[in-house]
C-alpha cells in the first residue's frame, strides 16, 4: 500500500475527510482526497476549520490494524519535514497542530470507524491567508512568495507515506521523533478539555502519545482527545 497511489481531486467539497468517510468503504487504502477549498472545513468538536482556494486541503483513508490515536501524528511529523523540504521550520504544538513562526500553519484531524477505516485529515496554509484568524499563518507568508501547490502535495504524501510505515511498524520510533519535534516542552501550557482546565509546566510526550505536565509538583498525564492547549 502507498499513500497517494490513488488521488481524487475535488475542486470544492464540504470537507475532506467527511467525504473521504463516505467513500471509505468502496476504495483502496492509501486513497488521498484532495479539494481546491472546503466549504464546511472541520477541527475538532465541530470547530471550523478556514479552506479557502490556495490551501492544500487533504485527507487519506487508512485501515489501520487497530484504533491507536498516535495516528494524528504521522500527519503532524509529514508535515513538519514537508515544510522543512520548502525551508520553513516549524514544530508540533502537541496533539494536532503545527506551528511555524510563532503562529499555527496547520491542523490534523483523524476520525474514522473502528475496525473499519481511519481517516487522516490535514489543512495546510500554503498561498491563502486566514484573515479572521489573528493565530494563523501560510508558507506564502513566511516564504515571502508563492509556494507551488502541487509540489506540496507531492512532498506531503512522500513523507506521509514514510512516517505510516513508521507509525505501523516502529511506533515508538516515529514517538521519539514527536517528542523531538515538539515546541510545548518545557513551557507552561493550559489544557482545555471540556469543563475542565489545567495549568502546568509540560514536560514529556510519552509513548502512548499522552502529555506529562508538571501540576504545581504533581504529574498528570493528559490523554490525548478533545483538549485543546494554549501556551503563555
Ligand atoms: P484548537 O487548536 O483550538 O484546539 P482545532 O485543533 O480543532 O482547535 O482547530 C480549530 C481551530 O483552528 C479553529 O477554532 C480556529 O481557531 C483555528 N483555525 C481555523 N482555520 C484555520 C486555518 N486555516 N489556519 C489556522 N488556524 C485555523
């Protein structure tokens, strides 16, 4: 199986990975969606994820042997190399998003059906602006010029194809690499989960993929789900 051996290329959908979900069921594993804008683009909790034309907004299905949430970051670490390959350095703000240049460049969302398919959802700013986001920034800002889309593409789904080998066979490794590759250690952060808050010092991604943060001299560790995390 590669990831990308397949491509379809939608110039507008509601979203990636809600129609990559419909077609699951009736395609190869490593089948890529691509569309020129989304009009109902998603985060996580139904938050809404800006698409418009000049992002690279994709999505693969997977059949993963089992349901491991550490999945989100074979879609983090592509994309942290495919920057890299464009010169942009940038790093994981654990557990879905990318940032460079102080701000956040892209998200990753995985959904899927247990035992069934996992769907592997990234948003990437590459020649758009996300105006109404004051947090959000695009390769064409930092590169100072356009950045071509195609190529992206093409980098994103070498190295996509390269860390769900990885991630299936040496998750640990790839865990190592994550733990490398993330900007929070060290850093006081606030995670948000529900109705419930926490602020600590985070120290560790651990194997499993949770974080370790330091709660005034008690360690917790935080699973990763539906938190979302905010740096001081
Ligand atoms: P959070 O980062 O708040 O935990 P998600 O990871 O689910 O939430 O991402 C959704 C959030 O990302 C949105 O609520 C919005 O603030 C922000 N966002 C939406 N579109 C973009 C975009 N194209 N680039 C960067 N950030 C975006």
């Amino acid at each position: 199986m590669k990831i990308g051996s397949k491509i379809i290329r939608l110039e507008e959908v509601d979203s990636t990975n809600e129609y990559s979900m419909r077609i699951a069921p009736e395609v190869p594993e490593g089948t890529v969606v691509v569309a020129g804008r989304q009009t109902a683009g998603k985060g996580r909790k139904n938050r809404s994820w800006a698409s418009p034309e000049g992002g690279l907004w994709m999505s693969v299905i997977l059949r993963p042997r089992r349901v491991d949430p550490r999945l989100v970051f074979v879609g983090a670490l592509a994309v942290v190399d495919t920057l890299s390959d464009f010169g942009v350095a940038s790093a994981i703000k654990w557990p879905n998003d990318v940032w460079a240049g102080g701000k956040k460049i892209a998200g990753v969302l995985t959904e899927g059906k247990a035992g069934q398919y996992a769907v592997l959802g990234i948003g990437l700013n590459v020649n758009n602006t996300v105006p109404e986001e004051p947090e959000a920034i695009s390769m064409m800002e930092l590169v100072g010029a356009k950045v071509p889309l195609e190529k992206v593409l093409e980098r994103l789904l070498f190295h996509l194809d390269g860390w769900y080998r990885v991630f299936t066979e040496r998750p640990e490794l790839m865990m190592a690499k994550v733990r490398e590759r993330t900007f929070i250690l060290g850093r006081m952060v606030r995670v948000i989960q529900d109705d419930n808050e926490l602020i600590g010092r985070a120290l560790d991604v651990l194997d499993d993929g949770s974080l370790l943060v330091d709660v005034s001299g008690q360690l917790k560790r935080v699973v990763y789900g539906d938190v979302s995390l905010r740096l001081f």
